[in-house]
C-alpha cells in the first residue's frame, strides 16, 4: 500500500522488501504505521508480496528501514 523503499532479489528468485521509510520532508502515507518487510517469489506465476513477521523483542515501534542488502555464504 505505501510502496518500497528498496528491494533486493537472490538469485534463486525471491525477492526482499523494504517497506514505510519516514524521511523529514517526504510525506508519508501512513505516518503511524511502523516498517515492514515483505518476502516476493518471483519464480510464482502471479507473484505477490508477503508480510514477514518480525520477531518478538524488536522494537517494531520505531522500525524505519531505508535500504535493504543480503548476503550468501
């Protein structure tokens, strides 16, 4: 609904998703809403995005993610 904010796609297809960046001087369209981060298989015919559940004990309040990278080993 707000848009990503960057994305970062492994070679075996999925894709991560960084979404809710708040900025000073970027409108927001949704202020109260915390980060999110979505999980994207693009080898699916009709790929969709789907919400990770982040785990307990983070503080998901003040989470503002602005760029994503991964890393394989």
């Amino acid at each position: 609904e707000t848009g990503s904010e960057d994305i970062d796609i492994l070679p075996n297809g999925l894709a991560f998703i960084s979404s809710g960046l708040k900025y000073p001087g970027i409108k927001s369209l949704a202020p109260d809403k915390p980060g999110e981060m979505f999980l994207m298989d693009l080898n699916e015919d009709n790929p969709r995005a789907v919400e990770l559940r982040i785990s307990r004990g983070f503080d998901l309040a003040s989470f503002n993610p602005h760029g994503i990278s991964t890393y394989i080993d």
